[in-house]
C-alpha cells in the first residue's frame, strides 16, 4: 500500500532488548511504523507473559513484514514460535543475523 507507511513487527529474544530498541530507531527514522515487543522494568508473571505472547501475536497480524532481532544467530522458543506463527499467516520474515 503507497498510501501509508510500512509496518514492520519486531521479534526477538527480552536479551537482546538494546539491539531491539536500535533496530527500532533506525525503521522508525527510515519513515516505517514499528510494533515492538512490549517491555517490562520488572519481573512478570506466567499469566502475564502468556497474555504478552498473544497480543505479540496480533502485532504480527497487523505488520506487513517481521524482523527478528537474533545477534549471533539466536533464536529462543517464544520467537521460533513467532517465526512459526508469522511463516503460517504468510508474512514475510527477515533477520538481523544469520540463522
């Protein structure tokens, strides 16, 4: 669509939350809206984690493409499990690193 911007969803592991956060400001100056994983400054529940991977889920609905953060090549469950997700709804998937 050249009426709006591109939206991109960002996957990766909590580790990697300084390189999610790079990646972020470099999309959004490029002129693209990005969906991020939300952040916490402490720790969250089970329950609250699940509802997070959800809603992570829709953002991934919404986004045109999907970036996995993944320095090294790293890749944990909850994002093999976005990868899964995004790849079965027909997104279209691209790394920072190597897989």
């Amino acid at each position: 669509m050249a009426d709006r911007p591109e939206i991109v969803c960002i996957c990766g592991s909590t580790q990697f939350v300084d390189e999610m956060r790079a990646a972020n400001r470099d999309l959004t100056f490029a002129g693209v809206i990005v969906l991020a994983p939300g952040e916490a400054d402490e720790l969250i529940t089970n329950e609250q984690k699940t509802a997070l991977d959800a809603l992570h889920l829709r953002k991934i609905d919404l986004a045109d493409r999907v970036l996995v953060v993944n320095p090294g090549g790293y890749v944990g469950e909850s994002t093999s499990r976005e990868i899964a997700y995004a790849h079965a709804t027909g997104k279209p998937i691209s790394f920072t690193d190597p897989v």
